[in-house]
C-alpha cells in the first residue's frame, strides 16, 4: 500500500508544474498587455488633450 501512495503522489509532483507554470505565463502575458494599454491609454489622452 505505501508503494502504490509514493508512485500516485510522484505522478501528481510531475504532472502539478505544468499548470503553475501556464498560470505563470498567463500573469505574464496579462501584465504585459495592462502596461502597453496604459501606455496607449496615456498617449490617447495626450492626442485628445491636443484636440
């Protein structure tokens, strides 16, 4: 019985990364795109403040 316990707890350490690792990559991406719309968001009040 604890054989069959280390070889299911060894599969979910493997297969647990994966998800941590696209959640990661999905804040990343998520960050990246929130600076580059306030960035666009100041240069769009900019241009206005021009009108």
């Amino acid at each position: 019985m604890a054989h069959s316990n280390s070889v299911q707890y060894q599969q979910s350490q493997g297969f647990g990364f994966k998800p941590l690792f696209a959640i990661r990559d999905f804040f990343a991406l998520l960050s990246s795109a929130w600076a580059e719309a306030k960035v666009m968001e100041q240069k769009s009040h900019k241009n206005s403040a021009n009108w």
